[in-house]
C-alpha cells in the first residue's frame, strides 16, 4: 500500500491484517529487492509510528495507492502515473549518482512486471475483502483513465467526506 500522509494507509493495513490474512513487513517503506527469482518487499530495520521491524520478505504482487472513499474501486495506472506514485515514495540519495541510477532502474523494472492500481476504499474490513477479490481475480478493474485537472479558479476540498471541485 502506498498513499499520501494522513490518507489511512496503517488503517487499511491492519484491515488487510484482520480481513485477510496478510502480514505487515514494515511499518514504512519497505526494501524492494529484485533478483532472478522475482520482485519482493522486504521488511526494513527502519519505521514510522507503528514500529514495525518484520526481517522477513514475501513476493510482491501488486502496489496499491490507496485513496479513501465510499464506494470500493480499483483502476490500473497508466506509466506515468505509475511512476508519478512510486517516485515520490522513493528514498533516492541524489548525492550518489549510481545509487539514485538504481533506484530508477528499480522503479522501471517495478512498474513492467508488477501491476500499479488506484484503490478506492474504505478502511473497514468489508472494503479489505472486497478489493483483494478484484485484484486477486482480476475482474472489475477498471483500466487506465486520464488524471483529472482542475482548471484554474478552482480549488479541490473535502466536504461533508466528499471531494468537491469549487469556484
């Protein structure tokens, strides 16, 4: 699961736990590590709030960027806006050129094999449920669709749980 601070993503994790039966690796980024045998996300020796430090790793199927929501939905990113997601939740330490080559690389390399979605959710388990079965079964997702903008002398704000665009 990826999103943006403050969108609930320990929330749907432990929903995922709960609902699923998935096990949390890393309570912040976690290591990916690509080799021969596949693409995997590793736990890191590092977190966030949760102080989550699992030294374990497990294949990774799909990245998820998760936006909340009433209605459960899963559309699949186009490159761009796969790489858009993954870049800004990439560490790259711009002061080694190669280090930072590498982590682009990886991001190539994740955005050909592994499937980038936009999950629409809520953060119960009931929403859990519902979004493995359409990524898992690949029915019902939604394809590739434009990223929307807001033209100018609007503004985008939440009202009522509600995103509304507004003069």
């Amino acid at each position: 699961l990826t999103a943006s601070s403050g969108t609930g993503k320990s929330t749907r994790a432990q929903s995922w736990m709960n609902a699923n039966g998935a096990v949390m690796l890393s309570g912040d980024r976690p290591i990916i590590k690509t080799d021969s045998d596949g693409i995997f996300a590793c736990g890191a020796p590092w977190d966030g709030k949760e102080q989550i430090f699992v030294n374990d790793f497990a294949p990774l199927a799909a990245i998820c960027d998760i936006r909340r929501g009433n209605i459960n939905r899963v559309r699949e990113l186009s490159v761009n806006q796969a790489r858009r997601v993954l870049m800004q939740q990439c560490f790259i330490p711009m002061w080694d050129t190669v280090a930072a080559t590498c982590v682009m690389a990886t991001v190539v390399k994740l955005i050909k094999e592994i499937p980038v979605y936009r999950t629409v959710c809520g953060p119960d388990e009931k929403s859990a449920r519902v979004i493995k079965e359409i990524i898992f079964s690949q029915k019902n997702i939604s394809g590739v669709e434009k990223d929307m903008k807001i033209k100018d002398g609007f503004v985008l704000k939440s009202v009522a749980g509600e995103n509304i665009v507004m003069p």
